[in-house]
C-alpha cells in the first residue's frame, strides 16, 4: 500500500506540473489524491485544510513577512546604494571591479534584508547600466549577479533557514544563522575567483581609484545600514530577542533610516506594503501546501521507508551524503527552494543524522545545494529576474552561467566535505 502511496504522490505531482498547475496547488492536490486512497473525498479535503492551517500556526513564521516588509524597504529606502558605494570603495579600482562590487554587494545586502530575489533586482538595475556603460560583456555581468544573489539566502538572515528549522523539528534558528556566516563568505570568494578567470579573459580595465578618504566617506554613510547587522544577528546570539522579534526590529529601523536618508516617502509605503504582502502570500501558501505533503508522506511512512532504502543502499556518510546532493540537485531544477527545504527535510535528515551528520551542518549544505536550482531553468526564479533585469533571453544566459554554476558545486562541495567551515562559529558561540 506504501509504494502505492508514493507511486500516486509523485505521478500526480509531476503530472500537474507539467500540465502548468502552479507548484502551490500541485502540492496540494497531489497530498489530497494520495490520501482519498484510505479515506473518502470530504475528510481528506478537511484534513489537507486542517494540516495547511497548522503548518501555518508559527510564531516562528512570522519573521518571513517582517524580512520580506524589511528588504523592499531596503530596496526603495536607499540602503543598497549606500551599501554598493562601500563595496565600489573595496574593489572598483580593480580590473573589472564592478563584478566585484557586485558580489561584495549582494553579500552585504543579504546579511540584512536576507532577500536573494531583492538582491538581484536592487544590485542588478543599479550596476548593469554601469557595466554596459564601461563595455562588461551583458551575460557575465548578468551571471555573476543571478549567482552572487544566492549569498543572502545562506549568510543571515534567512527565510529559508528559518522555514527549514520548521520542517527539522526545531533545529535552533540561533545556531543556523551563525553557522550560514562561513559558507556564504566562501560561497562568494569562490564566485570571486571565477569571475576574475573572466575579467582576465575579457580584458576588462580597471574602475576609478577611490581616495583612501572617500572610502572612509563611503563606509561612514554605509555603518547605519551595517549596524542592523549587530542589531538582529547580535540580539538573537546574545538571547535578547527571539528571530520573529529581530525581523520586525528590522522593520523598524529600515523604516526609520529609509525616511532618514530622505529617500522614502509616506505615499510610497501602500505600494510597499503591497509588494510585500504579495510576496509573503506566495510563501506562505507554498509552505501550507508543502505541510500538507509532508503530512501525508508522515502518514504513510514514506520518509521511513526512503530512509531504510537510502541505508540499505549504504552506510557509509559520505556516499549518503552524495547521494542526496545529486538528488537535491535534481529536484532544485524543478522545484522552488521553499517546498523542497519542507518536503525532503523530513525524508532526509533522519537518514543523514543516523550516518553522524549534524542537522546544522545537512541545513546549510542543502539550502546552498537548492540555491544552485533557483539560477536553473525552468523555475529558477533568480534566472528571469537576472535576465529581465539584464534585457537578455534564456538562451543567452545559460551558457555564460555553466562556469558559476561549477563554481557554486565546488563551494557545496568544500563545506560537505569539510563540517567545521559550518559548525566553528555555533560551537564558538555554545549554540549547538
């Protein structure tokens, strides 16, 4: 009955994304087809409703409305110009500099909005003028920014990180955020040492020389965006304020900063509320339906039953270990980030917790190993906001973007390989 479950579970799943059913409603349908096998139509539609409104109740989940309200305020409140004019004061001197800067930027404006998708879109439209401007070649200006935008996804504060302390049980939102520190700093030196292979190829020239006193000036006008760094991240280690409590703590201040700077009005704030609430709603019905699966897979014992064949397969942590990079790669293709963290947690991270894998440690290496998807067709959603925001098509973009993609499995590679780049600072911090 158990293979019949999960016969009908993927087929239906495949099958209605393939039809073009948006991935929200083919989570749920295909949770309710599997479990009209054991009981009548009317109690599984209650019961898909009822575990959608339970995988809801979280307090823990209302710091993805807060971060999303928080980063299109960054966007439109003149916090990432800020934080690209100190990243352009590092770099911009160097030989194609502005993809540097790029990177620099993405990683600063993920460590406070947390916001891949806002990354891409504010760093993208204020550099890529600037690169045409200077003759960047359109695709490796594109590729590094789809790319380096996946750093604030793993560098806190993170919405993913937090939905996948949901899906685990409770992994400590704390010691994951801490632990994305490391791998998301050499997730961008890596991206870094590609593009310079490519600015030495192109023979891109240098960028302006910037005065030791303009980058003073630079990272001065920088410190107030920087310090909501210490604010949230340092207000959750410390223990004074919980993740939900530091998100809308950022609200706040980016709020305040935004009209500070003089380049947010107060007519501007419906429309930003909107873009946010829209955003969050699209999440959240993902990870209400993602629940739903993931209760009916719990149901049927369908993550037991994988788990028992993975270690059959072998026990060996490092051939599990590969074996479900290969398969978190595939499913990164077809899936966004935010159902595959809810969906295969449950199925895999008994079965690499058996092998001696730390949760922190497996919830890091698989939200970078789904970061690598959402730069990949046909779902990638960092790939249509690069190439939109870059005027390019599909097929121009997904040949200069193979190298970044080597790039980012080398980084998974290092920090699956190599526990501590992940586990120092928690340790450091007694947070594990």
């Amino acid at each position: 009955m158990e293979w019949i479950s999960i016969a009908i579970l993927v087929l239906s799943f495949v099958t209605l994304l393939v039809l073009g059913v948006p991935v929200a409603w083919s989570l749920g349908l295909s949770s309710f087809f599997t479990l009209i096998i054991t009981i009548s139509a009317l109690p599984a539609a209650t019961t898909i409703a009822q575990r959608m409104a339970t995988g809801l109740d979280s307090f823990a989940l209302l710091a993805i409305p807060f971060f999303v309200l928080a980063g299109e305020i960054m966007n439109r409140g003149g916090i990432a110009n800020r934080l690209i004019d100190f990243a352009k004061g590092l770099t911009g001197r160097l030989p194609g500099g502005l993809l540097y800067v790029n990177i620099i930027a993405a990683m600063l404006f993920g460590a406070i909005a947390g916001s891949a998708a806002a990354a891409a879109s504010a760093i993208g439209s204020i550099l890529g003028k600037r690169m045409d401007e200077e003759g960047y070649p359109k695709t490796l200006g594109a590729s590094v920014n789809i790319t380096s935008s996946t750093t604030g996804l793993i560098i806190p504060p993170s919405n993913v990180l937090i939905i996948y302390s949901l899906a685990s049980g409770g992994v400590s939102i704390a010691a994951l955020f801490v632990a994305g520190y490391l791998p998301g700093l050499l997730l961008g030196l890596i991206l870094m040492a590609c593009a310079a292979i490519f600015i030495k190829k192109e023979k891109l020239a240098p960028g302006e020389r910037v005065s030791f006193n303009e980058l003073g000036r630079a990272f001065w006008k920088a410190v107030p965006s920087l310090f909501l760094l210490f604010v949230v991240i340092g207000g959750i280690v410390g223990g004074i304020f919980t993740a939900t409590e530091a998100s809308a703590i950022a609200v706040v201040y980016t709020l305040v900063l935004s009209f500070a700077y003089r380049e947010l009005k107060l007519s501007e704030l419906p429309g930003i509320l909107i873009r946010a609430s829209e955003t969050t709603a699209v999440v959240l019905l993902l990870i209400g339906t993602s629940m739903s699966m993931s209760w009916v897979m719990s149901a049927e014992d369908i993550p037991q039953m994988i788990s028992e064949f993975m270690l059959t397969v072998s026990d060996n942590k490092w051939v599990i270990l590969i074996l479900i990079n290969l398969i978190l790669l595939g499913v990164g293709i077809f899936m966004d980030i935010t159902p595959a963290v809810l969906i295969f947690t449950p199925i895999f991270l008994p079965v690499v917790t058996k092998v001696g894998v730390d949760p922190v440690h497996f919830g890091i290496m698989m939200v970078l190993n789904l970061c690598i998807g959402l730069c990949t067709p046909p779902v990638g959603s960092l790939l249509f906001v690069g190439v939109s925001i870059a005027k390019l098509s599909l097929t121009q973009i997904i040949r200069p973007l193979l190298p970044f993609f080597l790039a980012m499995i080398l980084a998974l590679s290092l920090i699956m390989i190599f526990p501590e780049i992940t586990l120092v600072l928690p340790r450091l911090f007694d947070l594990l």
